[in-house]
C-alpha cells in the first residue's frame, strides 16, 4: 500500500536512528508479520544498507506452500538481497519434513531465476540432492512480536543441549547461510501472501488519508525546494518530522485496517495535525511571495505542476478559500479566467471538488475523512450535505493539453468576477447536453461518449471518439463476504460464487452541466440494511476517461462491494501499476500459483489496464484508483474493492470508549466518497500514459494563493532515444542533515563547508519505469549553474562523484544514465545569484 517514496522514508528513518544511536546502519532487513512485498523492494533494501532480508508471514499462504525458505531476491534492477523465512512461531519441530522440501540448495554451477509463471516443476531438475542445512526459528508469541515465554525459552534450550540447534543472533543466522548464497535459486517477483488479502481495503479512511498524506508531503517538499532557492527559509527538517507521522500510521495493524476504533480516532487526529501544518507552511511560503494587488473582483493564483512530464487537465478553485463568505453568491457571478499572456481558460461553478477536497491545495483545509471515526454511524446527514451543498462551493477551470503547464512548472492564473448570472452550457468548449433516451442517458466530450443505465446507475456502453465502443459494462457489484477467523484480515475465497443484488435507481438528475464538466447524478433506492447509494458519473471536456463518484452511506453486514468494469475484448494478463512501474499478472490461471484459488484479490496502485483487439485495433481500457489498493481480474473483466464490512478485532480492557460511546461493532459504516475513473482508447507501447494518468488522477496542481513565486532553477530535457516517458521524477527535495553523533562516518555525506551556506543541495530521485536505458539533463536557468553533482544511496550517503561519470557534469547541467527499472538519487549544488 505505502507508496514507493513512503518505502524510501521508512528505510532511510529506521536506518539514520540507527546511525545516531548506534552509529552503523543494519545489513538486516527485519519485516515480520507483514502481508506481501512489491517487486522493486529488494533494490530499496539494498540503497539502503541491507544486505539480508527477514520475515515470515508465508506459512500463512491458503494454497500454495511458498517454494523456498532461502533464495535470492531480486528486483528488476537486479538488485538482490539474500532472504530467509521461517514457520509459524515455535512450532518448527512439527514441521521439520516441511523443512526439508523447502530448503533448496541447487546443484553446483546451476542457476535458477523464477516468478509465479515459470514452471516450478521444469526448475526442480536443476536442484541438488542434498539439501540447505540451516534452519532458523525466531520464536515468541504473536508472529515473534510478542517476545518469548518461558516456556518456549525453556523448549529452546531443550534442542540446544541436545545438540540440534544453537541459541544465536539473526546476524549468525545468515553468516551461516552466506556461504551457500550462490547455490540459492532466485526469485525475480513480487513477494504475494496468499492471505489477509481483505488488509488492502478494510478501513477506507486510513488508506484515504494515508494517501492524501503521500501526495501533500511531495508536493510540500518541491514547494520549499522552490522557497530555499529563492533565498528563503529551509523547512525540510520541519517536514521529515511530518512525514514520520505518515510513516507511524502505516504500521501494522494501522494502514491494514485490521486495528480497533481508538486507533483511526487517533489516526484521523495526527491526520488532521498533519494537513494543518502542512497548509500553515504553504501559507507561510506564499506570505514570502509579492501579493497580487488588492482588488474585490480578481485574484491571481500560481499553479504548480509537480510531475515530470507536461500536464493539463482540472484545478479546483474553492470559493470559500477565494471568496470567503461572499461564496454564498457564487451564482449570481460571472468567472472568467486567464494567464499572464491574456491567453483564457474554461471555468465552471461546480457543487463538488474533483480531488478529494484536502488534496487541493487551493481549496479550503477541511475536516480528515473519518474524523471521530464511526461515532455516528448513520451517515445519511454527511450523505445528503456533500450530495446537495447550499450552493456551488467550486471553480474548476480547464487547462487543456494544448495549454498544458511543462514539467515542474508553474503558470499565473488571474481568477476574476462580476455580477451577473452564470453561464452554462456555452463557448466554444461547452460540452453536448445529455442526450435521453428510453432507459439510458448519453453524454459525451468529443474524446469518449458513454450510455448511463437509468435503472441501476451501471456506464452500459463507452465509445471512443471515433464511435468504436470499448467497454460493454462498468459500475459497482455486491457479494456476501461471510465471517471468518480474521474477519477485517481477510476476503472469502468463494465471493464470487454469491452476489447481492444492488439497489436500482430511485431518481436522476444532471446536476453539473458547462464547459469543463458534466455530471448526472442518480440516487438508488436504501438496500435491506439502509445503504444508500448516490452516482455521480461526470466527463471532463477534451479527455478519455470517465469519471464515476460513487457516494454511500454504508450499513451493510459482512458485504463486499467493488468496482466492476468489462471491456468488449478479451484478454489473459492485467497490467497493475505498483510504486515503480507495472506488474504484469495472469489474469487467466496458468498454474497453481495464477490459479484463481490462490490469487483472487492482489494489490494495486493507482491504476489497472487489460488490452485487447477491437476491430483490427489493439484497446486499452485502464481502471484508475484513488485509494483503493486490492483488485481481481478474470480474462479481461477488472473488479476493484471499494469496501467490506467485517467485524471489528476483540478489544482488550485497555480500550478507551466509555459508555456514552458505544462501540461499533462493524467496521466502515456512514458516508464515504469512493472514486474510480476508466480511461479507454487505443494502446500505446509501454505503460506510460496508464502511469500518468494515474498520477493525476491522485494528485492534483500544487497551487499558491499568489502571483509566480521563484521558479526551479532548472528544466528537465529527457532525452529517451526512443524510451519516451519510462523515466520519472518521484521526489525533490532540500537535502537532509546528516545524521547526529560522532560515529557515523564523516565521508558518508555531504557537509557544508564554511562559507557555503548559500550554496544548498538539492535531491531529485528518478526511477526508470518500462526497462529502457533512458538519459535525462537537468539544463541549469540563468543566472543559476551547477557547481557539483554526486550520486546517494537511498540514505543520501555519498555514492560517487563526477570523476566516475555518475552522473555527468555537462557545459550546461548534468547528464543522468538510468539503467532499467533503476530508482537513482542525485544531489545537485547550485551557484545561486
């Protein structure tokens, strides 16, 4: 679930704690109790000081035995890490003939790379009679977090004097295990539990929060990179105390959802800290920055695109932030809005904002989603309040491809208004208005026309511009989800086999109707158990995606609702964007660990695509996500999860509701706003426009309520060869000090010398995507040159300097080589004026 930068941090703040307590990083990577590893984790262990990963959460896999206890991990990079799991807590000696088939050692001069599609059987030929004669058990209760009993203790020494085993260290453990390294096979996948796959949605309000968290804390980093280097305050320290907060609340059981009420009312509160503080420094950055003249009929806002590539699309304006409580009479004014070259923008009142409200930086900070979480549990008043807002609280103003803002720069809008009434439905840009007809609405945008099913709200029908249509069906699905063992832990394997009927359509209106947007919305009739469903399907003019708000007052017991979409073609693999590039998964069974028994819902972020053959044309349909993180895919048919509803874990007498507050007793009842979007149109090669569109469909503009601060005092050129689009820019950032304490080697980072203050470090991390060699040049702007450029591990210790080439030094910038799928950190040093 955390993001790829989330992975970052969390490796780079266990490891400096490390450094200042004890002065050396740890070569062991300890992950007990965790629910699956994505791909490119091995290469992050290992820009991180790891040489050895732990864990053991595979003996809880529900059909398949995973193959290995030892092996190599690789990530995609090639990057490797030598990993060790082990059984169940302090049962081992039950399971020592497990052992013994799972402790491979291959035969000598063999080499073996696998992944869940290869032929396991085929790969048995190359192994070794003989089998690895190291066998660990970290034992203690509750997956080893508890600590051992003195029982176990007692067991324990029981083998020791015996002979069969030896009371050691985890350290000693793989110095026992390094000198069989290269007979180990290699595992070149993901690390997927077959378990626990319900973690990936129970409890929508941690993952909502957890990634609008994600997406502020980035762009805040790129906005101070912005203020340090226009001579103003540093505040990277500041915001790595922040980011531990996100970092804390994705602990296990935390950002699972597995975890009892207390911890999402504490949750949402160090949330709600969290935003405020990072809204006061956008404010305070901004308070640097010359005001626009004072004037009661215009304001100019700048806009920032943080992304390496360069984007249009919507930028919510909220009218309470713009007009404060003269935003009650938002519609009896008339908006315009242009740039500083007089060159104008579509803008439309609108009752809702596109991103989730805390997301847009030029809207008003609101309450977290799930504050006091589930103390009301009827969320029928929130439901009708965000459904029929007093009045159109919103500007969204369109920024076309055409006009699109470059990569990590920013533009000066010029919002201003007069009396007047409001125009709708009119200009050059104005979308068609919705067209009825029997039991269906059609609306469409010149890039996707889509048919809306009166009766039970599902998009029969999507058409790409040319009218070829792409997808039959799209629209939310319901199956019994029964109660288990782990009830907030886990999915039922045989959902599928028991649908729930979904409330049909009680009343449809078109509520938002112009030149940026229009959106139908339709109201369901309450289910059995009172869940109220209101659609809000919408196109934004100009692009290929449908957009889909499905807003609920979620009241059922032990129901699992998801998102269904169902291209006209076929297909048997599913692209899943992960936090680096893609995973290509079978979404037809190929063998027993493809099988639907054993992966029936598998992590996902951000987006989704199958491609097939629609009249002599390959098709892509992507399914985009916000802030849902678990899907299935059966031949091409994509199934999102949006929520469960299972039972709360047992509370112990430390738990703080009184009897004024009752304790709920199922998890995620009230209103949620559940987003998802399909983007349809013929295939490009590689996964680039999927990735983008993802991306902005969870991160809006970065905005200031002011005229243009400092730009970046550089442009990236991305010079591909051919690999356009596989290299990003996942973060920049101030450089960190270096870790406190005498121990930490001096050499390790950079320092400022005497006299140097104003020639800070900037970080840029750059990963490549689709495995291409791509090159990408940081050009410097005048008055601006590069004085120095080194490459950092992932703990921004010093790799390697200009004399070995990475990266290259160039008349102008710096000249970056990325390798495939290479994450990569550079730290420039800029001459400022």
């Amino acid at each position: 679930i955390p993001s790829l930068e989330s992975l970052v941090r969390q490796r780079a703040a266990g490891q400096r704690f490390y450094l200042e307590e004890l002065g050396f990083v740890s070569e062991i990577a300890w992950a007990d109790d965790v629910f699956g590893f994505p791909h490119c984790y091995p290469q992050i262990l290992a820009k991180s000081g790891a040489k050895y990963f732990y864990t053991n959460k595979f003996c809880y896999n529900e059909v398949n035995k995973f193959p290995y206890h030892a092996m190599r991990w690789k990530s995609p990079d090639g990057s490797e890490v030598l990993l060790y799991w082990m059984q169940h807590k302090n049962s081992w000696a039950r399971w020592l003939k497990t052992f013994r088939d799972l402790s491979v050692l291959l035969q000598p001069g063999a080499s073996v790379e696998l992944d869940y599609m290869a032929d396991l059987d085929k790969a048995r030929a190359s192994f070794s009679d003989k089998v690895l004669p190291v066998i660990g058990n970290m034992f203690g209760h509750g997956d080893g977090g508890n600590g051992p009993k003195p029982a176990e203790i007692i067991e324990q020494l029981c083998w020791h004097h015996q002979g069969f085993t030896k009371l050691g260290t985890t350290a000693e453990l793989f110095s026992m295990l390094e000198p069989f390294r290269q007979r180990l096979p290699t595992w070149n996948d993901e690390l997927y539990l077959e378990c626990h796959q319900g973690t990936l949605t129970s409890i929508h309000m941690i993952k909502e929060n957890n990634r609008t968290a994600e997406a502020l804390l980035r762009s805040i980093e790129i906005l101070n990179v912005h203020h340090v280097l226009a001579g103003g305050k540093d505040y990277q320290p500041e915001i790595n105390d922040l980011w531990k907060i996100c970092l804390f609340n994705q602990f296990h059981d935390v950002l699972p959802g597995s975890s009892i009420p207390e911890v999402y009312r504490d949750a949402a509160r160090e949330y709600q800290a969290l935003f405020k503080r990072l809204y006061e420094i956008r404010d305070e950055i901004a308070s640097t920055r010359p005001s626009a003249k004072a004037s009661n009929t215009r304001v100019s806002i700048t806009i920032i695109n943080d992304q390496s590539w360069p984007r249009g699309g919507v930028v919510t304006v909220g009218l309470g932030a713009l007009l404060g409580e003269e935003a009650t009479r938002a519609g009896n004014l008339v908006f315009s809005v242009k740039d500083t070259e007089g060159r104008p923008y579509p803008c439309q009142l609108v009752s809702f904002p596109h991103h989730d409200a805390n997301r847009e930086w030029s809207a008003r900070l609101g309450q977290v989603t799930g504050f006091d979480y589930q103390k009301n549990l009827d969320g029928n008043a929130d439901l009708e309040t965000f459904v029929h807002p007093l009045y159109k609280g919103y500007l969204w103003i369109l920024v076309s491809r055409e006009m699109a803002v470059r990569e990590f720069g920013q533009r000066e809008l010029i919002i201003s208004w007069q009396e007047g009434p409001a125009e709708i439905g009119t200009g050059q840009n104005a979308m068609k208005d919705a067209c009825t007809a029997g039991e269906r609405i059609t609306i469409e945008n010149g890039a996707v026309s889509i048919h809306v099913d009166t009766q039970n709200a599902n998009i029969n029908g999507s058409m790409a511009s040319d009218g070829t249509t792409i997808v039959k069906s799209a629209g939310i699905t319901m199956y019994e989800d029964p109660q288990s063992k782990f009830d907030a832990w886990n999915i039922d394997p045989m959902y599928h086999e028991h649908p729930v009927a979904v409330p049909g359509v009680e009343s449809v209106l078109m509520d938002n109707a112009g030149p940026v947007v229009t959106s139908i919305l339709l109201k369901t009739r309450p289910s059995a158990a009172g869940t109220l469903f209101y659609h809000r399907v919408y196109l934004v003019t100009g692009q290929p995606i449908v957009y889909h708000d499905i807003l609920v007052n979620w009241q059922e017991n032990h129901k699992l609702l998801k998102y269904k979409v169902e291209p006209v073609f076929s297909a048997d693999m599913v692209s899943c964007g992960m936090q680096v590039g893609a995973i290509t998964r079978a979404s037809v069974p190929k063998n027993r660990f493809t099988d639907y028994k054993a992966k029936y819902e598998y992590p996902v972020q951000q987006w989704a695509s199958v491609e097939g053959c629609v009249d002599g044309k390959t098709a892509r349909v992507t399914l985009l996500t916000r802030n849902k993180y678990g899907m299935f895919c059966k031949g091409s048919t994509m199934e999102l999860s949006l929520l469960k509803s299972a039972h709360f874990e047992r509370h112990t007498p430390a738990a703080t509701l009184d009897p004024d507050d009752p304790r709920p007793q199922l998890i995620d009842r009230g209103f949620w706003r559940l987003s998802v979007a399909t983007m349809i149109g013929n295939a490009q090669p590689g996964w680039v426009d999927s990735w983008r569109a993802g991306e902005e469909f969870n991160t809006p503009f970065s905005s200031l309520p002011c005229p243009n601060p400092s730009p970046l005092p550089f442009d990236f050129d991305f010079d591909f060869d051919g690999c356009d689009g596989s290299a990003i820019i996942t973060a920049v950032k101030m450089l960190d000090t270096p870790p406190a304490g005498v121990n930490p080697h001096p050499e390790w980072f950079l320092h400022a010398k005497e006299g140097e203050a104003r020639l800070p470090w900037l970080v840029c991390r750059l990963a490549e995507q689709e495995g291409k060699r791509p090159v990408v040049r940081m050009l410097a702007k005048p008055p601006f040159h590069v004085l120095d450029c080194v490459e950092l591990d992932l703990l921004e210790r010093v790799l390697g300097t200009t004399s070995n080439a990475t990266p290259e030094r160039t008349a102008d910038g710096i000249s970056i080589q990325l390798e495939p799928h290479e994450i990569k950190t550079i730290a420039v040093r800029l001459k400022m004026p």
